[in-house]
C-alpha cells in the first residue's frame, strides 16, 4: 500500500495503471531531484495525467484528481544526471490535496486517499467471460501468430485487462477514463464501448473515402 503523501510525476500523454510497468526517460531537473529522493526513501512516484500542455511560466499545472501509484524496480543513473527507470504501478490513487514546496524542493507532492479495486466471487467470473470477448475483439487486430504472445493466457483477468488499457492505442484521455472506472470489470467493458466506437468511426471514414 503506498503511503498517503506521495511525489507527482505530471506527464502530457502518460497514464499508469496497477501492476503494469512503464520505463521512463528522467532528463528535467526538477524530477532528477523527484527521483533521487524516491530513491533514498520507499522508491514510490505517483503518476498523474496532464489536463492541458503546460505553459513555460506554470510550476503546477491542472491534473486530473485520479493517478496511479508507481515502485522504482530497476533503476540506471546516467553520468549526466539523468535516469532510466522503470516503474511498476501499485496502486490508484485519488488526490486530496497538494502540500506547499519545501524550501529547496522543486517538484510538486500531494496527499493522496487509496481508491481500492475489489472484485467479489461475482464479479471474477463476470471477468473472466469479459477477457474472452475482448480477447476475442482483438485477435483480428494482431498479426497471426503473434496474439498468443501479446495476450498471455497465464496472465491474470485483473492484470491483462490494466495493461491493455495502458499499451492500447487510446487517446491520453480516453486511458484517464479507464482509469478512472470503479474496477477492472467495469474497466473491461468500457474497453470493449471504446474499441467499438473505434471500429465504427474507421469504417465510417471508409465509406466516406470510397464514395
């Protein structure tokens, strides 16, 4: 469970989900100093989405309430002062508010309340049927032979269902909506409305083409 104050890591285009790895490039001082200090404490960054680009004058830009928390796994410091890392999404996380910056400290951290993703006896089998019909609604989608490999039948319904909606190609506001769903049952099912929709647009925009 991650603690209740945590660094902010805004990115533009980045949407973390629980239990999926991200890798990242730090190369701003202001998140050099961010990583650093994660790195001589529990090694915790939450990640949270950009509500518009961020001008050059605006230290603490509008996100959106509802990120994810992520765990330092693997770590190369470069001789210039900048990181790659990679970072495993722990937990979402809804944001209560920001604390002031500390003399010194140039990124932004908040107080943060955990949003806990259970799911009942019900809900598991309800899951477990929704990953065959997106399963199902993403076959075509991939080159032959390779399905197997991108949708690992090992995989956990919990873990799949977060990592698809990570790795996708949506929108970065359309992976917040995903996020932002109450579970990974309700998650699966706003997938399966988004890739639909998809569907529906591109075979509009053909038709329009044709004729």
């Amino acid at each position: 469970m991650a603690p209740d104050t945590i660094p902010i890591f805004p990115l533009p285009t980045v949407v973390l989900f629980p239990n999926v790895f991200l890798p990242l490039h730090i190369f701003e001082q202001r998140y050099r100093q961010m990583v650093a200090d994660a790195l001589s404490g529990d090694r915790i960054i939450g990640m949270t989405l950009l509500r518009a680009p961020a001008t050059a004058d605006e230290g603490t830009p509008p996100v959106y309430p509802v990120g994810c928390s992520g765990v330092i796994t693997h770590v190369e410091r470069l001789a210039d002062g900048r990181f790659n890392l990679i970072l495993r999404g722990v937990e979402k996380f809804q944001i209560v508010g920001e604390e002031p910056l500390a003399p010194g400290q140039l990124y932004r951290t908040a107080h943060v309340s955990a949003c806990v993703e259970s799911i009942g006896a019900g809900d598991r089998e309800a899951l477990a049927f929704e990953r065959r019909r997106l399963e199902a609604r993403l076959a075509p989608l991939l080159e032959r032979g390779r399905a197997e490999s991108f949708l690992p039948q090992t995989m956990p319904d919990v873990d799949l269902i977060n990592a698809l909606a990570q790795y996708l190609e949506f929108e970065p506001v359309e992976r917040q909506a995903l996020l932002e769903q109450p579970g990974p049952l309700a998650r699966c099912r706003a997938m399966m409305e988004l890739l639909d929709v998809k569907a529906l647009l591109e075979k509009t925009a053909a038709t329009d083409t044709v004729h």
